[in-house]
C-alpha cells in the first residue's frame, strides 16, 4: 500500500498481499538545498501499469532514474524484486552496495528515455543485440532470435538492417522499445516517450506501449504527460506534487473526481491546452 500525505490513500486499488516489485521506502533526494522527492513511500506491484502525472519539478523523472541507477537517494531505501538497490544488508546493517550488486538488481529493470539514445553506427539489430550478447551473456544467435521477436511486436521486423538514421522519430522509439524488451526486464520504465517526437508520430508509439501493456506480463511505470494514454494503460495514477505523493488511485478517480486543488488546477491547466481527458 502507498503512503501519501492526502486524505486519498484508501484510493489505492487492493492487490491483494502479492509482495510488491518496487518498493520506495522514506526515499528523499536533494540537489544541493533542493529538496525534490521528500520521504516518499511508493509500493509497485507485480504486472501493475502505474502511470505518474505532475507539474515539472515534481519529482516524477527522478523516481525511476534512481531504480536505473541513475540518480542516488540522499535518503532511505529502494527495492526491487525483494532486493535492496542501492544497499546491501550485513550483520543487520545497511551499508551501501557496490557496482556489482547495482548492476545485478539494474538488470530487472529496462527504461526508455524521451531521447531514443540508438548507437547511430549500428544496424538496427545490433542496437538490439550488443545488451544481450554482453551483459546477459546470449549468444549472438539467441540475441537475434529475441531481437526479431521484439521488432516485430513493434512493427519494425523489416528494419533490422536499417540504420537509425533511416527512421523516424516514432520508429526509433519503437526501436528502442523493442531493445529494452530484448533484455526481458521485470520491471519497464517509460520516461515521457513521445515528449520528442512530432505530434503525428506520438500515436504509432503509444500503440505499441498499449499493445505491450494489454499482454499483463511486464510491470510498468510509465512518466507521461498524455492524460488519455495514462487512462487507457494504467492500473493506477499518481499525481505527484512538490516531491509527494498528493492524490492516487483508478483512472477514473483521479482524471474524472480529482479532491485535491493542486490536482484540479493541473488537468485543467492540460485540458485548457488541449491536453484534456
């Protein structure tokens, strides 16, 4: 169960006891004398699409750089998978964990950014089998025949011999889609994919992450600014304001009866700009 500081925290759709997949324990992180998540308490389930909305600055994209390692917490813990990321427990102490633990529990996890971050001087299929091949340890063969699978679940089995340089926006997406899928993470984490695509790209991609998420096998947390998107996809919404957790629960709950100000100054700011639900 999550921990807010709202009055919404009976929001929170049951899940029954299945221990959860991530777990944010009293997590706050600082950037010099900004304090931008401040003790946050989060519970990801296994299977769950969890969709995170807010204002910029709340804190949204830091939540998932910390589980790619990308960022560290000045405080508190994370877990993934029952493991501790960013500790290891000895005698009963916590003390902080070194590379080869963070890459061990890193490697549950697959993100994509909002910049698709190909190798511009490899094939498609390179792109999506050099992970593979070097930090799993397939062979060239098994890596390829995973590749071809991902590729065409994203609709792009034809490019494999194409360079990035060759597609578009929303095809490298995809791409890079279909790479982190090659990687069977347990966890995927979406970081506003389609912020930097052209507005006529954005739909090919949320198809494919629609279609991904329908198939229930891959927990998701999925940073967006598309409030229809995070509608149709998510289990659950978190609004996120000033470092906490302000309003949570269904779809339904907090795009159609958001309690909160905060929250229903943000969606009608979105709908005003025609971002609406």
């Amino acid at each position: 169960m999550v921990e807010t500081a709202s009055t919404t925290l009976d929001a929170a759709p049951e899940k029954g006891r299945a221990e959860p997949i991530v777990r944010y324990d009293k997590v706050s992180k600082s950037f010099g004398n900004v304090h931008v998540l401040k003790e946050l308490d989060l519970d990801v389930q296994p299977n769950e699409k969890l969709a995170i909305i807010g204002p910029s600055g709340s804190g949204k994209t830091t939540i998932i750089r910390m589980l790619m390692t990308l960022e560290k917490p000045t405080s508190g813990t994370i877990e993934v998978d029952s493991e501790l990321l960013w500790h290891k427990r000895v005698d009963g102490k916590l003390i902080p964990a070194d590379e080869k633990h963070l890459r061990k529990v890193r490697g549950k996890i697959g993100m994509v950014f909002q910049q698709y971050n190909l190798f511009p001087h490899m094939t498609i299929m390179r792109n999506c089998i050099t992970a593979p091949v070097h930090v799993l340890g397939l062979s060239k063969e098994e890596a390829e025949e995973r590749a071809v699978t991902m590729l065409e679940k994203v609709g792009l089995r034809d490019k494999v011999d194409a360079y990035p340089s060759q597609l578009s926006g929303g095809q490298q997406q995809r791409v890079a889609i279909a790479r982190a899928l090659v990687m069977q993470p347990k966890v995927m984490l979406f970081d506003e994919v389609t912020a930097a695509l052209d507005p006529e790209l954005v739909g090919e991609v949320l198809s494919v992450i629609k279609d991904i998420a329908s198939e229930g096998k891959t927990t998701m947390i999925l940073i967006t600014h598309e409030m229809e998107f995070a509608r149709d996809v998510a289990d659950r919404i978190v609004f996120l304001d000033n470092g906490r957790i302000g309003e949570q629960g269904t779809p339904g709950d907090v795009l159609e009866n958001p309690k909160s100000e905060r929250l229903q100054s943000f969606l009608k700011r979105f709908r005003a700009n025609g971002n609406g639900t």
